[in-house]
C-alpha cells in the first residue's frame, strides 16, 4: 500500500502514467526530479501518511525503494 501511494503521488505530480514508476525508478536519472518537484511530492507524502520527512533524509532518496523504507521505518 505504502508504494502504490508514492507511486500515485510521483505520478501525479510529475503528470507521468504510474507504469513508469517501480521501485528502482531512479529519482535523478529516471523521473529528473528538480527541486520544486521534490518538496511537493515530500509534502504529499507526509500529508498521506501523517509523518514529517527529515530534510537530510530528502537528499539521500536516489530510488522510489528508498522513499518507501523510509515511510515503512517512520510509521
């Protein structure tokens, strides 16, 4: 549940089909996150799973696997 969630988020902020989002979607390489980006989809995900995302945190994600341990680890 936890990664269909991001998955959707990415997704929809990013204006992408959610097929084009697995775990080991790079977040650089792949998707080419920018900066704006990245605080939106953060904020969503805090507001979807009621948790604050530490902003050292924010910049270690290099995959869609590492946002999802991070929420498992955080709930």
């Amino acid at each position: 549940m936890i990664y269909e969630t991001i998955r959707t988020i990415i997704a929809e902020h990013l204006g992408i089909n959610e097929s084009k989002i697995s775990l080991d979607t790079s977040i650089n390489e792949d998707l080419e996150i920018d900066s704006l980006d990245a605080v939106e989809i953060i904020m969503a995900i805090e507001d979807a799973f009621s948790i604050e995302v530490d902003e050292e945190a924010i910049e270690q994600f290099t995959t869609v696997r590492e946002m999802v341990e991070y929420v498992e680890s955080h709930q």
